[in-house]
DNA sequence: CGGCCTTTTGATCGTTCTCAATGAACGTGG
DNA sequence: CCACGTTCATTGAGAACGATCAAAAGGCCG
C-alpha cells in the first residue's frame, strides 16, 4: 500500500554541524566552507514509516534525499507486478539523484524500517555545482558509486548459482552496515524478510527459503526476530567467491 | 587475449569543433567556451582493434574515454571464469568514469568492433569541475543514466523470462544505436555473437541460441552476417513489456 | 584443404518454479 | 484472556525451464 510522501517537516533535530554519521571514518572530512553550505542546502528532515514508500517511478521528485537512519530499498517493477529489488540503501546513501538529474524517476524507493531523511532541494543543486565543485565532484563519485554495486549485483544475478547468490547479497549488505556502524555489537542483523531476498536475487520465495536454510546448515547465517543475522561473514564472501568492497572513504552530502 | 591499452595516438583526426557526433539531435548543444575547453581536454585519439582490451579490472587508468566510433561492452569476471557483460558502450559513451573517480576499475571493457577513442587525461577533470560547472553536471548526469540502464539490466536478468530478455536486450541496443545514428537506412545490425547476449542474459549459449530462434520463428529478427538484425523493433518492446529509453537529449563530453 | 569460430540440434540432467498446505509469531478487538 | 486475521517461514510434490553434454554443420580465412 504505497503511502504518499509527506511533506518535509521542518524540526530540525539534526543539524549538519552535529551530524551523527559525518564522525564515522569511512566518511572523508568536509571543509567548513563546504559544511556550511550542506547546511544552508539542507531543507529539514522528513521522518518515513516502515513500508511506506519514499519515492514512485515516473515520478518528478522536488527533492533529494541523504538517509540520517533506517534502512530501505530501492525496486522496479514489471506490469505484471513481478518486482526486482536494484539496491538497498542505509545511513549515508543519497537518495532521489536520477530524478533531480534526468528529471523523472525511473525506480521506487521503499523504506524497510522507520527512516530519518534530509531533505534537499532539487533546484540548488546547479548552486552547488557551481558555487562547490569539490561536492559536485563529490555527487559524481556517489553516482560511480552505486554503479559500481549495480555491477556487482547484475554479476551475482546474471552468473552466481541459488547459494552463491544469497551468500553474496547477505556479505553485501552486511560489509555495507558494518562501514556505517550498524553492527550492535559484533553481530549484524538485516531487517529483511526472505521476500526481500528472493526479490532482489531474482529467485521465487521458495526456492530462498530453501537455499537460506542451507546456509543455516552450514553456520553461516542465523535466522531470527524477522531478519538475518551474520554468524560467519568470511564464510559467505569465500562461498560466493566475493572480494568485498573497496575501503575506500566516501563523501557524504 | 587481452590486449594491453595502447598508447594514445597524437593524430587529431577529429578536432572537437568537427565532431560527427555533436551535430546528432540526441545531443544538447554546448557553449563554445565549454566546447573550448573538452577541446583542450582531449588529449588525442586511440584506435582499438576488434576484440582488444581497452580497460581492464582491476587497473588503476590515467584516462578517460569518449567513443566516437564503433562498439564495445563492459564486462566482470568470476574467479572461476563465469562473465558477465554488463553493458554494451557505442558512440557517445563514457568510459572509464568510475576508474577515473573512484581509483581502480571495477570492470574491464572490450571492443566488439574496431573503434576509435577520444582520450581525456584524468587529472584534469578537477578544472572541469571547477571552472566548468555545467559539464561537471553533465558528467553526473551521465553518470546517472548509466545507473538507469543497469537498473533496467537487473529487472530483466532477474526477473523476465529468457525469451522476455532476449527481446528486451535486442530492442534496447537497438534503440540505443538508433539514437545515435547506427542504422544504415532502416535495418539494425548489431554486431554481436550469441555468446555475447547469452552472458548479457546470465543464460547458457545452447539456451540463448534456442531462444534467439523462437525470436527468428515469430519473425522479430534476423540473424545474418555474424550478427543481429531487427525486424520488428515493436514486437520486440511488447513481447519484453519494455517501455523504451526515455528520449531526453544529452550531454556529450 | 584444414583449422577455427560460431551456430545448430538432440538428449538427458538438475536446478528452480509453481502449487498447495501447514505452522509460528504477532497484534487487535471482543 | 482468547479468537481471529495477518504476515512470514517452512515443507513436499510435481512440473517446467534452463544447464550440460555431445556432436555436427556452416562460414571464413590462411
């Protein structure tokens, strides 16, 4: 039941100065310059619910997001309503770039826990290219970014069998939520249900549920509490045959 | 056999004010101070042969290329040899963006034909950033469709058919070449072998000739010369459920 | 002519899908 | 507190799609 989106609200209980992920280490610093611009760039912040949809294909989206908290996903669908799940995103990830750039958004964008965005203008983006080629830089590399993970994951759909495939995306989103600091504790847990996986690895329900039970088998995950847990993370890359992601630290609009 | 990248020749045969592509309506039309200075970005041109390397995983490449003529495609590879083609480049692509950006290749990139490179020297894409805010965007912008197109990709591998996919690839480089001038008079020829699309599709090349067959028995294509010819470009669309590239014109650095 | 690359075909195998049903966990309203 | 609906996980059986194996045919080029 796709929710529209709500209208930014303007509380700001994050301000960019005081921003909980610019800290982490995986996150290149920012000139005070450049940070006060992010600021002025910023518009509020816009509180989503768990299901709710962030953003509709073939939608003209005035806004761009960076995500503060929570976890999503981003999916096409077909006319029959098969849905392939493209990328996840978490803390850090900017959201809504296609549609600023080229206009309409050719993907929906769903939330899979509550989520904390902020929310910036789409018509200032030209300011900031303009004003701070270092963050237009910057959206470049985000953009190389996510097509770097696009590649990884149409490798793993298109070449990798049932089990190296759940291995891999399982390896993925747990690299990714460890960098941006998800992990309570050691252990990662993804808030994803099989439907999710089957989803995104382009397999049917039950042929996941079936292929995550061997992993289960084979102590490489846990399954609980409506999501999966990492017990073996180097297990899942060797199984998949996945290098990891680069560590490379990445600008954070 | 990867062939080592050739050095860049110094010949000029092309200077940016002649370019055959830039006349091409797909393509927005630049400032001359812009066109002024991709002039004075382009560092020469390079020949590649049929079948060469051009950039390889892995390698850390102190250039950037715009195709003027010619095909080629992007590709990852499994340890154990499983290859994935990730895309196909033709004329008015990037490539070597996220090399570029992001320090290392995540993919290598073959020619399908011979083709001719402008080559842009890496360095320099920070002054294009800041003294060239419009073609900073552009690059995102290009960046962004790249993105979209994948997106499309991981829909199709995921979760069409073989038969759906095979139509959806062949009417999407169909459409692509198209849109940038490839078709002598009305016929499309696309220069690939059926291997090529069988790891475009994640199938196996015996699955991927059957299929390639029922396309020719319902007359959608042709296969002839060692390539593919689209009959019925439409058909193509229908039988995929594919909605066509979005027509927006753009950049061309 | 002979060798290579690509396409084609048939036969069999196995992975994954579909259908159908059940079970477990949770929240809600009576 | 319990009955009920809902969502998600699980299991079995049979069917279908696509993989693998093997072989041959066609085209091209030296």
């Amino acid at each position: 039941m796709p929710t529209p989106p709500e209208r930014p609200v303007s509380v700001r209980r994050y301000p960019c100065e005081k921003c909980p992920l610019r800290p982490l280490k995986i996150f290149r610093e920012f000139e005070p310059k450049e940070l006060a611009f992010i600021s002025r760039f910023k518009k509020g912040e816009l509180a989503v619910d768990k299901g709710a949809t962030v953003l509709v294909e073939g939608s003209h989206s005035a806004h761009l997001y960076t995500v503060l908290t929570g976890w999503g996903f981003r999916y096409k669908l077909l006319s029959d309503g098969r849905r392939q799940i493209l990328n996840y995103v978490m803390p850090g990830d900017l959201i809504g770039l296609q549609g600023s750039v080229m206009g309409e958004m050719q993907h929906s964008v769903e939330a899979l826990s509550s989520m904390m965005l902020c929310v910036f203008q789409r018509e200032e983006l030209n300011e900031l290219y303009s004003n701070h080629p270092g963050l237009g830089y910057d959206i470049t590399w985000i953009a190389a970014r996510e097509e770097q993970m696009l590649d990884e994951n149409l490798l793993s759909v298109g070449r990798r069998s049932a089990l190296e495939r759940a291995a891999y995306l399982i390896a993925f989103l747990g690299s990714r939520a460890k960098s941006v600091g998800l992990n309570g504790s050691q252990k990662l847990n993804l808030p994803i249900t099989q439907q999710h996986i089957a989803d995104t690895l382009g397999l049917s329900l039950v042929h996941t549920n079936k292929t995550i039970r061997k992993l289960i088998n084979r102590k490489l995950v846990l399954w609980r509490d409506g999501g999966c847990e990492i017990v073996d993370i180097e297990g899942l890359m060797q199984l998949a045959r996945w290098e990891g992601l680069g560590e490379a630290r990445r600008p954070l609009v």
